[in-house]
C-alpha cells in the first residue's frame, strides 16, 4: 500500500507541472528570451521577479504586458552590467525597449526585435562595429545609440529603415560616409562628435534638427549652395527627448572642413561690407566731434572774455563805441560789470543797450566832476560801428587798447577814426 501511495504522489505532482506549463500565461519564447536577457546581464538583484517563471501574470520589474506577451522593457538607469544577450529577436511583440544609462558592454547582438517602434541603447559602453542588424525593422521610428563606443563604418541595414524619423549617434567613433542615412524621413538626427567623412548628402537640408559638428566633412569645389539648419550644441543629451530649440540655418559649408556648427559663416562680403561701414561711420563721428569741439571752444572763449572784464568785451562787439583823445581813455571810470549769468542770457543787441544805460550817465558825471575834457565823446550803435568797421574786419584791427581792440572806423561824413570797442 506505502508503494501506491508515493506512485499517486508523483503522478499528481507530474500531472500538476504539466497543466502549469500548458495553462502559461505568457508567450513561452518571450519568457525564454527575458530569461536568457536576465542571465546576460548576471541576474541583478534590482531586476525583481525575474527569477520567476511568467513576467506578465507576474509583477517583473521594468516589464509590461499586453494580454500574454510582452510589449515593453524599461530597464534604464539601474547600474546594470553584462551584454544583451542573444534571443532579443524573440520578443515578436515588443514596442519599445530601453536599457539607456547602464555598464552594459559588448557587441550589438544581431538578433533585434522585430517589430520595435522605439530603441534606446544610449549611455553604456557598447562597442565594435555594427553589422547588418536593422534589415527588417520596418517599424523602427526613434533609434538612440548615443554615448557608447560604437566604431566603423554605417551598416547598409541602416538604408532600410524606411519610417526612421529620429536618429542619434553622438559621441562615438563612427567613421566613413552618412550616404546610408541620405534617404531617410528623418526630422531629427544627430551625428556630431564622431569620425564622419566624405560629403554631406543635399538631403540634410530638408531635417528640421539637425547636429553635424565635430566631424571631417568636406564640400565640392563648385557645388550649388544650400541652407542646413542647425542647434546649438546641447549640453548633456536628454535621454528622453532630444533638443528642441529652433533650428538657425547657415549657407555654403567651407571647402575642406565643416566647423562646430554653432560657428556661423561668414562671406567675405559681408566682412568687407561691415568694414567699410564701420570705417565710414568713424570718419564721419570723428568729422562731427572735431566740429562741435570747434563750435564748443569758440564758445567758452567768448563767455571767458565776457567774463574776465567787466569793462571789455573781446569778442563780438557788444557795446556802444565812444569816440575819445587818449587822455580821455585813462580817466575814464570802470565801468560796472554785467553779471554773467545776465549776459548768457541776452542777445547782443539786448546787452549792447544794457550797457549804455549802465555807464552813459556815470561816465558824464565823471567828466563833469574833474572839470576838464579833453575831447567830445560821441556813442555809437553797433549797427554804425559794424558799418564802418567793416563788420569789425580783421583789416581794420588797429591793435589792442587797455579798454579792448581798436578799430579804424570809416563814417559817412568822411572821417576816418580809431574807435576803442569795450
């Protein structure tokens, strides 16, 4: 009876594994290729559930499910190591799958899933050339393998991604031509700091974001001229999006080498034309410093003759003119000065009458008060003295009196006199 017993028991017990396995949640092949993915990356302590057998009735860490199969993998940022492994391919339905900012090394694996929309490989340390290993993703829209150490030419594979609109390849050391990517509806791509040669296709013209720089691109001598639009240079790569600032666009790359692209160029005619104008505009600052500086010295100089003697006037007449001997022009008084800021403030017709009203009386009195006289005096107005001066010409400047310059004066009547102006 003991024998029976322990043969039930096993029957019961085979009986139970096999309806586990037939009644499976998940995809058999999916669960194998995440299994043969867990052991790549040396079964990591971070990866919770992994060590079980169904990842979609399961709770697995990083992976989701549609029904019974799996359709993401997000895996980033959890310091994971090893290689991906060799069974990727058998992830039939999986839509996106991002293992971004690990130590993960190695090759890329040949075997990629088939029907993925969004690649992220980007921050490991993947190396070594890339092989024809994009031939059949047809549905492969964003693909990020940026911040590795991928080197070699571009695959032909990649001339097949037909629905390819965002493409980044920054920093690493990639070399040869970017032919391959010629035809491609792309919108985004980036392929600066790597070793790309040879000529840039006239199609990248046409992608809205565009990043080139710090490559070993050349132009065709006598090749037509295009616009390529360009970013500023990012900082750090966002591993979620990629930069997003407005393109700028700059005209006929240089000859022998395509420079940083935050660089604009800059035709010799232009140059020459911002030189000549910058040249013309000092001329012309420089002409109209010197004549204000003229008109600003000519200036102090009358207000500093206005002002140093209250009994002359140095520059234009601005006085009435007396006619004296010369005895009669040592004893004539000082005459009371004008207060400056009185005569900044008046025309001179205005200080000329000011300054008779001021002195014409004192000055008679004075003479009457001595007694003696020595000759008549007479006052002018400007206007007279302006007539026979000759507008006060340099021709008829006779000298300098203590009271101010004398003039020769030609009047009407005749008489030609010396007229002391003050």
């Amino acid at each position: 009876m003991v024998p029976n017993r322990y043969v039930h028991l096993n029957l019961v017990l085979l009986s139970s594994i096999l309806i586990s396995q037939c009644f499976a949640f998940t995809h058999p092949p999916e669960v194998l290729a995440l299994k043969d993915l867990y052991k790549s990356l040396n079964y990591p302590l971070v990866l919770k559930g992994w060590n079980g057998s169904d990842p979609c009735e399961e709770s697995w860490t990083g992976v989701a499910c549609s029904g019974s199969v799996v359709t993401h993998i997000k895996i980033q940022g959890l310091n994971l190591t090893g290689h991906l492994g060799s069974k990727l391919y058998s992830l039939n339905n999986l839509t996106k799958l991002d293992v971004s900012c690990n130590n993960i090394v190695g090759e890329m694996p040949f075997g990629l899933p088939p029907n993925a929309t969004h690649m992220n490989l980007s921050h490991n340390s993947l190396n070594g050339p890339i092989g024809d290993v994009f031939t059949g993703l047809d549905n492969l829209k964003e693909l990020d393998l940026s911040y590795n150490n991928f080197s070699g030419d571009l695959p032909l594979s990649f001339g097949s991604l037909s629905n390819l609109t965002t493409l980044f390849l920054q920093n690493n050391r990639f070399t040869g031509s970017v032919a391959y990517l010629a035809e491609l509806p792309l919108t985004e791509l980036n392929i600066q700091g790597n070793m790309f040669s040879g000529i840039l296709p006239q199609n990248f013209q046409f992608i809205p974001n565009l990043w080139i720089g710090g490559n070993k691109f050349r132009a065709v001598d006598n090749s037509p001229s295009w616009t390529i639009p360009l970013d500023n240079i990012p900082v750090e790569h966002n591993i979620s999006r990629p930069p997003t600032t407005q393109a700028s666009a700059i005209k006929n790359y240089p000859l022998h080498k395509v420079s940083e692209h935050k660089k604009k160029h800059m035709g010799p005619g232009r140059v020459a034309f911002i030189v000549v104008g910058t040249l013309v505009a000092t001329g012309v600052a420089l002409l109209v410093a010197i004549h204000l500086n003229k008109l600003r010295a000519k200036k102090n100089l009358n207000l500093k003759r206005l002002e140093s003697s209250p009994s002359s006037f140095h520059s234009r007449p601005t006085s009435a003119t007396i006619e004296v001997s010369s005895t009669a022009l040592d004893e004539i008084p000082p005459i009371p000065p004008v207060d400056s800021a009185t005569v900044s403030l008046l025309g001179p017709m205005q200080l000329a009458s000011l300054y008779l009203n001021n002195t014409e009386e004192p000055l008679r009195r004075s003479f009457s008060r001595r007694g003696r006289s020595t000759g008549r005096m007479k006052v002018y107005t400007v206007a007279e003295l302006e007539l026979a001066t000759n507008s006060f010409s340099e021709g008829n400047l006779l000298g300098e009196g203590s009271l101010g310059p004398v003039y020769r004066a030609e009047f009407p009547d005749g008489k030609v006199q010396p007229k002391a102006i003050f």
